[in-house]
C-alpha cells in the first residue's frame, strides 16, 4: 500500500502568454505555497511544490507522483490562473479521479463555478476555512 503523505501545491501562470518569458515574472516566487509548505513539513507531510513558470512539464511531474497524493492545492487568482488551474485540475483529475483538490483564493469573490465544478471534487479555502463543493 503507498504511503499519501504528499500535499502537491501548484501555483499556476497568473499573466497573459504573451507576457511569461520576462525576468520580472520569472522572478516572482510562489511565496503563498511557500508559506504553507512549512506548517505543513512540521505536521509531517511531505510537500511538492510545482511553479507552472519553471515547471514547464508540470504533466510528467504529477503523472510520476499522483499515486502518493494526499490532495493538491491550486492557488486560485482571477485572469489567465483561472484557465491554467482548470486545465491542472482536469488532468490531475483525470489521472486520480478521488484526489481531493484544494482551491485557495483571497477573495470573497471566487465562489464555485461550472468550470471548477466539472473538474471534479474540490474545496475552497478562504478566511481560515474550508468548504467542501
């Protein structure tokens, strides 16, 4: 039986396109995964991180790991993040159809949607508290 201790934080492309190539962007870390990644190392989870700016193959990652998933979380911004966590939510999904699927959003303004909807089970997490949709 594999051991799922491994929380998987994606942080999805939150600008156009157009606009990934430029140092400024590259340069810009996932802090808010940071930032969770240590509570949960010291409750003793393993955690992966993936950064869709520097993980361009984010596919082969989650394919080789989903089997030890725990649950995945996927920062939840407004824009092109939208449509690049949808599209991390239907793979990994596809790949783990029981895999509780986390949705982080600072805002009131995020609420389910058909999009997330069909991308299977998921929570949404905001003001220190999870609602399962």
């Amino acid at each position: 039986m594999v051991s799922r201790r491994t929380v998987l934080l994606y942080s999805p492309h939150f600008v156009a396109p157009e606009h990934r190539s430029g140092p400024t962007y590259r340069a810009t870390p996932p802090l808010s995964h940071l930032a969770l990644a240590g509570p949960l190392r010291e409750a003793g989870y393993q955690v992966q991180i993936v950064d869709a700016k520097w993980d361009t193959d984010w596919r082969s990652l989650v394919r080789q790991n989903h089997d030890r998933l725990l649950c995945a979380g996927i920062t939840s911004l407004t824009g092109p993040a939208v449509s690049d966590g949808l599209e991390f939510a239907t793979f990994t999904k596809q790949l783990r159809p029981d895999l509780p699927l986390i949705g982080g959003a600072g805002t009131r303004a995020l609420r389910p949607s058909k999009p997330w909807k069909t991308a299977g089970r998921y929570c949404r997490a905001r003001d220190g508290r999870a609602d399962l949709c």
